[in-house]
C-alpha cells in the first residue's frame, strides 16, 4: 500500500539538517517511483554540511543526497526494462534533466519520482545480489574508475595513491583490478591506513615515515631531474591539498603520470623545468558517463576479490542525519558513512 507521506533530508545550512515529511509522488505513465535503501555520504555533503558554498551543488532548503542504492516500487505504463523490486542506481546528472540535482538528488529521502525514466541512462541496474554495502560504493567507485583510467595503467605498472579515503581507497583497488602490480596508499589517518593494508596495499603516514624511503625501497630508484626518483609510474591525487604535488614532485620518475582528482582550492608550486625534464604527464580527474563505468565496476564487485562491505564503517538512520554527517567528518573514526532507510 503507497504511503501518503515520506520522510525527506532538507539541507537548512552548515550544521543544519530538518527531516520533513512529503507528499508521496503520483507516478505518471512514463516515470518511475524508488525507494531509497542505502546512502553513502560524500565529500560534497561533508562540504557542504561543514561551511557550504555553491562548489557542493547542494542548496538551501532542498532535499540533497546522491550516492543511494534504491529499489523500484512503482513502473509507469510507458517504461520498459524494469520489475518492481528491481535494485537500481539513480543516475543523478541524468536522471532528474535537471544539472542543480547532480550533487542534490534527494538520495537522503525515502522515495524519488524518476520522469521520463530510462533504463541504462535515468537509472543504471544493479545485481540485487550485491551486499548492499559493497553497491553503495558504486558512485565513489565511477569517481575512482574515471580518474584511474586517464592513467592507463598497464599489468605490471606500480602505483601511489595520496589518500586513503573512500575515493583514494577505491581508486588503489581499481589500480589492482586493472593489473597494477603494488599500490601505496599515503595518508595522515592511521585508522584509514590500516583499512587500506587490510586491502593489501602498502601504507605510508608521512607524518612519522619518510615517504621518499619507503617508496624507493618498495619500487626501487629510477633517474630524474633533478634528483633521483622512484620507481612508481602512476599517481593519483585524491585529497587535493599542495603537500602532494610536493611529494608528487619528490617521486615521480621520467614519464611519471598524476591524475588530479581530489579537488585543489588554492593554487600550488610546480617546477615546470622538472614537469618538462622528468616529462611528466598531469591529468584531470578523467572523462567519462557514469553508465560508460557500470560494466567494470559491476565485474568488479562480482568478482568478489575485495572486502568492499567493510569500508562502510557506520550506518544511521535517516531520523539522525545530522549524527551521520558529524561522524563522516571524522577521518581517524570513519571510513565510509551512510543514511539507512
């Protein structure tokens, strides 16, 4: 029986979040209606939920969230491809023809009315066999598929990933999946960094290790200007803070190659003497539609090689959103947060 009302997550303002209650959506011949079952925090709702600004794509008195797994409950006339109970990921700069909900998709609500749904483009399937905490993941994995391609890594390359985040952690794992031979996960949170040796990767906390040893020791020395390097072909920047183009700078060899993907606010200091001697190669975080990743990504869960449940660390429901974001600011306690439903 269709619910008259929903609970929906307002977004009010940094550290403030109403849980409201909606009217449930009628369902017209060429729509869907989901119910949300699991929604990962992001970045941007950290961002936002920290000090906001338009650069979060959250706004204002309006319903936010948008790294949900949900199930269809509801098929208008029109629209093929789908059952009822169907485990599906809202394809949030897709689905709603509307670019303001990319980052506000109303993933922190109960139910979404989908128009003009699409199957493969308004909403991407997926295995209702997955743990459900392993396909939460599937958004930050798009974010670390995306921005590990633009490297093209090759079987045998070695890899160095600058943070060990819920984006750096599944970029060093795609960095596996797609034949890396040794991943290295630096960050500053030891909690963090023994969630990534549980992975399998090499850890480095440049806080009270010195980067630059471990890294020669774990790859080897390879020549460079204007001083020797390591031997680790491929890095990912997935904090964007200066200190790692500086440690980017200290270990990339010749032909070394970056993908930016964690975003700077400030600019930062690059020799471009060494960038042109060293002849490196700096990306952007990649290019690519989220559907364009929805085969690897789905192989990759199936293939069952990585514990990809156990980086959700905590689970709130939606009644205590405001917990759920607090706790996900939290870097030495969380990996990866979500709103239950």
């Amino acid at each position: 029986m269709k619910p008259q009302q929903y609970k929906a997550a307002i977004f009010r303002g940094p550290g403030k979040v109403d849980v409201v209650s909606l009217d449930y959506p009628a369902c017209g011949d060429d729509e869907i209606i989901v119910r949300n079952l699991l929604t990962g925090i992001c970045g941007s709702d950290i961002f936002a939920w920290q000090k906001h600004g338009p650069t979060s794509r959250i706004w204002i008195d309006e319903e936010f969230g948008h790294e949900a797994i949900a199930e269809v409950v509801e098929i208008g006339s029109e629209v093929t491809g789908l059952a009822p109970g169907d485990r599906v990921f809202v394809n949030t700069d897709k689905a709603f023809r509307d670019k303001r909900r990319v980052s506000a998709a109303g993933g922190f609500s109960q139910y979404l009315r989908i128009p003009r749904c699409e199957v493969g483009y308004s909403v991407l399937p997926i295995d209702a066999d997955l743990p459900l905490r392993a396909a939460v993941l599937f958004e930050p994995f798009v974010i670390a598929t995306r921005g590990v391609k633009v490297l093209d890594p090759q079987p045998g390359d070695n890899a160095i990933v600058f943070g060990a985040g819920i984006i750096g952690i599944t970029s060093a794992i795609m960095l596996k999946w797609l034949g890396c031979d040794t991943v290295m996960v630096v960050d500053l949170s030891d909690f963090r960094l023994e969630n990534a040796g549980r992975f399998g990767f090499l850890t480095c906390n440049p806080a009270h290790e010195d980067l630059r040893e471990k890294a020669v020791a774990a790859f080897g020395a390879s020549p460079g200007y204007p001083a020797e390097k390591c031997g680790a072909r491929l890095y990912v920047d997935a904090v964007g803070v200066a200190a790692v183009i500086e440690h980017f700078a200290m270990l990339a060899p010749r032909n070394g190659s970056l993908s930016l993907v964690g975003v700077h606010k400030a600019p930062v200091a690059l020799d471009l003497a060494a960038v042109a001697f060293n002849n490196w190669h700096i990306h952007g975080c990649g290019d690519g539609a989220t559907e364009d990743f929805l085969a690897e990504i789905l192989a990759m869960m199936r293939a069952g090689r990585f514990d990809l449940a156990s980086l959700v660390t905590h689970e709130f429901p939606l009644d205590r959103i405001e917990d759920a974001l607090a706790q996900a600011c939290k870097p030495d306690e969380a990996q990866k947060v979500c709103v239950t439903f």
